[in-house]
C-alpha cells in the first residue's frame, strides 16, 4: 500500500488483531487487489533488520493472499520480538489475523 488515503482508511476502518509478534489492522474491501503496509518505527532497530522484516512480512502475505476469498488491506506493526523471527511465523500471525 502506497497510496495514503489507502493506509488512513486502514487505519480508521479496520478492525485490528494483536499478537506478541506484531498488531494488525484489516479493511475488507470490495474492490480487487490486496494490499499490505509494513510499518515499523525507526527506533526499534537497524536499518538492515527493519528491512529483512518487512521482507519477510511481505513474502508471507503473498503465500496467503491466494487462499483469501476476499480483498483486503492490511497494516503490519510489527513488535521488537518479530525481528528475531522467521517467515512461518509471519505467515501464521497473517493466516490467524485474516481468519485463514
């Protein structure tokens, strides 16, 4: 998710989930094309970690969107444990937030 309008709806609309490993907002949409946001603040750790969450966030969220009978937007905010973890981990936070 790019685009700000998107993320502010997200962030307004969506119901949200939280785990030890990271919160979750969720907007179902009607439109087609889910969507992911990774937001994590500066100030959690590196650079390098920062990305290679995200990373691993992302590559999780498309492994299930394919299941997903509908569209959804979905911001990740996720906490300092989630550095230290590995994809399955992300895929199954993503799988229990969506109800997969």
């Amino acid at each position: 998710m790019k685009n700000e309008s998107e993320i502010r709806r997200t962030k307004r609309a969506g119901r949200q989930f939280s785990e030890s490993i990271a919160t979750a907002k969720i907007f179902k949409k009607q439109e087609l094309g889910s969507k992911i946001a990774v937001i994590i603040p500066g100030s959690l750790c590196s650079s390098v970690k920062r990305n290679r969450t995200r990373r691993i966030f992302f590559e999780a969220f498309r492994e299930v969107i394919d299941v997903l009978p509908y569209s959804v937007d979905v911001i990740v905010y996720p906490k300092a444990i989630a550095i230290q973890k590995g994809k399955n981990e992300a895929r199954s936070f993503l799988e229990r937030a969506l109800g997969i």
